[in-house]
C-alpha cells in the first residue's frame, strides 16, 4: 500500500491540530489555577526576536489551512490575526480543523506533480505538491507547533512529548 498526499498532509495536521488545542486546555487550566492572568502565556515568547505564543498558534493553523489548500488547488480562507484569549485561538484551530475536512481525498491525490508557487516578501518560491508538501508545508507546520509548546512548557505547564503527540 502507498501512502497518498491526502494521508500525509490533512489528517497529519488535523491530528496535530488536535493535540495543540488539548495543550491549550492544559495551558488554561494552569494558568486559572497559579492565577497567572491568561495573557502572560499567550503573549510570552521564548527569545525576544520571535513571535509570541499567540502568532504560533495563529501561523500553525494556516500554515496547515493554506499547505492544504494549495496541495487541493483551492482557494483558502482569509483570517487576520485578532486572537488574544485561548476561547478566541481555541476557535481558530477549530475552523482549521473544519476547512480540512471539507477537502476530500480526490482534490489533492495526484497532486504530487501539482505546481505550487509561493509569493515571499522577497520573492517566488516554486515546489512541486509533493516537495512543498515534505519540505516546506509539514516542517513549517510542526516549527510552528513545536514553538507553542515549547513556550508553554518553559512557563511551567505540565507538558510532555505524550501530549505533543497526542497520546496523553
């Protein structure tokens, strides 16, 4: 059996989407029971050039909304980064999540020839579906993921590599 571009890309980042919202719970959770006003965490960052917790979450889910999207050929969804509280980046992987599932195994299987252009700051980068997929869209994804939880965890939150993978 193959491995498809459908099996590699949505259900990985629906899954770890997942798991990075039950870390935001465990962040939640300890933040109400040390009195921590929620925003300490949300608005931490673990070095001063890097962007907080809240642009990590935010670029995780559309990192997987937009890899997805072009890997299926569609258009993606638009979402400014107004998010300051857990309830409102809670929603946001939710309607990742929801995005995801709307796309089907036919629209991105096949696509692994697919053109994939990016429009950088300073410039194009072209992919393949399937080199876009394993060399950018999947390392930025879990970069980004991985900074969020790591913030949390240098704050104290009881984490560990079970939650990141979801087993816990």
């Amino acid at each position: 059996m193959t491995l498809s571009m459908y099996q590699a890309s949505v259900p990985v980042f629906a899954r770890t989407l997942g798991n990075l919202a039950k870390i935001m719970e465990k962040a939640e959770a300890y933040a109400a029971a040390r009195k921590i006003h929620p925003s300490v965490l949300i608005t931490d960052r673990l070095a001063p050039d890097m962007l907080p917790f809240s642009s990590q979450v935010q670029l995780a889910a559309d990192t997987c909304v937009r890899g997805a999207a072009r890997l299926a050929g569609v258009d993606f969804p638009s979402n400014p980064d107004v998010e300051t509280t857990f309830g409102e980046l809670q929603e946001r992987l939710a309607k990742s999540a929801a995005f995801l599932k709307s796309l089907s195994e036919a629209q991105i299987d096949g696509g692994e020839e697919r053109i994939v252009t990016l429009k950088l700051r300073d410039g194009e980068m072209t992919f393949t579906g399937q080199d876009f997929l394993l060399n950018f869209a999947l390392p930025n994804f879990f970069f980004h993921v991985t900074a969020a939880y790591l913030i949390l965890r240098h704050n104290g939150v009881d984490l560990g590599k079970m939650d990141y993978l979801g087993l816990r």
